[in-house]
C-alpha cells in the first residue's frame, strides 16, 4: 500500500478505468511529492493520494524519511536511518477501509510490517472478501514475513501461497467465501 513514485498506482489505475478508484498511501514528504507529480503528468483522476502509512494501529509512528523504496515505519525497515526519522501519520487496514471503502484488491508492499497489519486485521478480513498481493520477503524476527502473514491468513480461510516468480518473494491468497457459500 505504500504508493512510492506511483508505478504500481499507474497500472491499477489503467485496470480499474474511470470508474475505478485507486488509493495510494505513501507518507514519505519526499516521495509523496513525485506521487502527486506522476499522477498529474499521467491525468490519473481515478488516484487518490493519501498522505499515511498503513499500520498495526491508527496514530502516529516514526517513520524512516530516505526517499528509497526501503524507506519504512521503524522498528520494521531494515534499512532506518534515524538521522531521517519523522513521525507521520498512521491508518490501520480496518480505519483505512471504513474511511475510503473496502476494496476488491489490496497489494500491498510496506517493508515488514505487513505481519503486523494483517494479523491486527484478520476478523475485519475474515468477513470481507478482499484479494491480497503482499510482499513479504521482508525479515522480522528471523523470519521471513511470508511466515506469520501465510499463518494468519489461513487461519481465517484463506488459501495462501508464495512465490518469488516476480524476483521478489510474495504471497498471494484466495479468498474463500465462508459465509455466503459463493467462490472466487
């Protein structure tokens, strides 16, 4: 979810058309800023930018300001420079979806924190049949992120896998309908 430069935004925002919205989160001054750019250049009227990171919890949280696409919340980037640390304002996935919907597809790509954003989300998730694309070869506690977010996410009935195909270790789902019997 965190937006960087707005490549991905891009192409979300080509695949949804007009009618479509894609919502970019990227608190990063810096990169926010070429986000807002690329979004004018390219007339991307279907792109909302959103000035917050996805986290854990809605707040605030320190977070590392390099302008990299390493760039994180601390304590989950592996690369925190704390010269460049600056507190910005957090959203967690469930405030995220009440205040700008609940969305068909969620890729989501925010440098080790994705465990923590999906177990803090996980009853929202289960009653919600949202698609997921996570990055997750990011290291948190000796292990990659594809461990506890592939647990959590089975366990509320997800099918899981991951793969590094793309160059770049993610883990995909697909949504199980619990409750209303339906398939995807």
């Amino acid at each position: 979810m965190q937006a960087h430069a707005g490549a991905t935004s891009y192409f979300f925002a080509q695949m949804v058309g007009p009618d479509g919205r894609v919502y970019a989160f990227e608190p990063d001054e810096m990169t926010f800023e070429y986000l807002l750019r690329n979004i004018e250049l390219h007339k991307l009227k279907n792109v909302i930018p959103v000035k917050k990171a996805l986290a854990g919890k809605t707040g605030t949280a320190l977070f590392s300001m390099d302008g990299s696409q390493v760039a994180g919340l601390a304590g989950f980037t592996q690369c925190a420079n704390k010269q460049q640390m600056r507190e910005v304002e957090t959203v967690s996935f469930e405030d995220a979806c009440r205040e700008y919907g609940v969305p068909a597809l969620i890729k989501m790509d925010i440098e080790g924190a994705e465990a923590e954003v999906v177990s803090t989300s996980a009853e929202f998730l289960k009653d919600h049949p949202i698609h997921l694309a996570i990055e997750t070869e990011h290291r948190l506690n000796g292990e990659f992120t594809s461990v506890p977010v592939t647990r959590v996410l089975s366990s509320i009935g997800y099918t899981v896998w991951s793969s590094r195909s793309t160059g770049t270790q993610f883990t995909w789902e697909a949504r199980l309908y619990l409750n209303s019997g339906g398939s995807n």
